[in-house]
C-alpha cells in the first residue's frame, strides 16, 4: 500500500478526532506513522490501523474504512483537481477511474496496487461495480463513491449485493443515483 494512503488516513483521523487519537493508534500498533506518499509498506500496517480505529471508535472495520474513504475524498479532489475537473455528475467519475485516474496513479506511484473494476448497467439504472482485489477493501470503495457524490453535490445509495469477505468470489456495488443533495441555499 502506497504513503499516500496513510497520509490520507493520518489527516482524516486527525482533522475528526485529533492528533492525541492518531498517536493512541501509533503506540497500539506499534508503528512510526512515518509514511513518505511515495514509499510502499505492507497491507498488513492500513489492516493493523483500521482495526486500532475500530477498537478506539467503537466502531466495525468495515465503517472505519467507508467513513475513511468518504472524508479522504476532498482531500484527493484538492491534490488532484484535474481527475475531478472534467466530471459534473458521480457516475462518470467513477467510469473514469479505471480508464483514466487509476492508470495515472500507477504511473505517478510507481508499484501502486490499484483495483481494476468490472462495470455493468444495472437492470433498475443502477452502474454495478465488480471489484476483485487480494486486499478486499470495499468498504474504502464504498467510502470513495460516498465522498464522490458529496463533491459532485449528488446523494447516492451504494448496495453490496455480492461481498468477498462473506464467501462470494468478487465483491459487487452497486450505486444507485438518487438526487442532487440539498446546498444550503436551497428551501426546506
Ligand atoms: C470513486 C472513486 C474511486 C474508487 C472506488 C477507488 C477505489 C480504490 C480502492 C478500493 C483501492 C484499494 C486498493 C485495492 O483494493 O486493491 C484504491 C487504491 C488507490 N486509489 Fe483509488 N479509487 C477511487 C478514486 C481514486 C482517486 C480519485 C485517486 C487519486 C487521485 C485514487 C488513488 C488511489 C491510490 C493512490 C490507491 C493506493 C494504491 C496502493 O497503495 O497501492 N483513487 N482505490
């Protein structure tokens, strides 16, 4: 898993809960939290950091990582505006990861281990999304379509009928487009 990840998780843990909270799954862990974003480090440290915030939070892994996914997204669209800038709606966002954003991020961090998804129309509009990777992060993908839609200002159901971690050989999402969410502006 790239640095960058672990900067993500270490400014989203932080700018919520605080630095005492971020150093409290450092010392539980055992490690250093010196990441560089383009260094490599083994799954085995974001799995071991998930479960401490799990255990801190009094929350499931599975909501740590979705709700990590959701707030790392702002922070991704104002690093890499570009990936976000030639999108007005959530779902071509998403089409545009495995075409364009995934591929620029492997070219970026060179060794980055970037999903591959596998898109199908829905029979009820929905865009499905076949997700099959050793690392079974789901829920972080889950989380990213969430913080997709809140950039783009759209509020999105996300279904998990197929999941690897309850036996099924890929995981499917599938995302559902509801409506645009209310801005503040609008009336009640
Ligand atoms: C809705 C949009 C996106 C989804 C669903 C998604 C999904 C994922 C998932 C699930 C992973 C974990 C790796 C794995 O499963 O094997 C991942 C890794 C990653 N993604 Fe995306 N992603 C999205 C958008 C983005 C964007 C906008 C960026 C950055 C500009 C990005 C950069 C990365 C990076 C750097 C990694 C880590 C690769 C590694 O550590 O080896 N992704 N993505």
């Amino acid at each position: 898993m790239k640095g960058i990840v672990f900067n993500l998780l270490e400014q989203v843990v932080v700018n919520t809960h605080g630095e005492a909270v971020w150093d409290g799954l450092l010392d539980k862990t055992g490690l250093t939290g010196a990441y560089t974003s383009l260094g490599s480090y083994p799954d085995a440290q974001i799995q071991a950091l998930v479960e401490a915030a799990s255990e801190a939070l009094g929350k499931p892994a599975d909501e740590i990582l979705r709700w990590f996914g959701r707030q790392a997204m702002p922070l991704l669209a104002h690093q890499y505006p570009v990936f976000f800038a030639s999108h007005h709606a959530t779902r071509a966002f998403v089409l545009s990861v495995n075409s364009i954003i995934h591929p620029e991020v492997r070219k970026l961090y060179t060794g980055a281990g970037c999903p591959h998804f596998h898109f199908e129309d829905g029979a009820d509009g929905a865009l499905l999304l076949g997700y099959n990777s050793p690392r079974r992060l789901c829920a972080l993908a889950h989380g990213f379509i969430e913080g997709a839609a809140d950039h783009f200002g759209e509020r999105v159901r996300v279904e998990h009928p197929l999941c690897m971690h309850r036996g099924d050989p890929k995981c499917q999402l599938a995302i559902h487009t509801l409506a645009a969410a209310k801005t503040m502006g609008d009336a009640a």
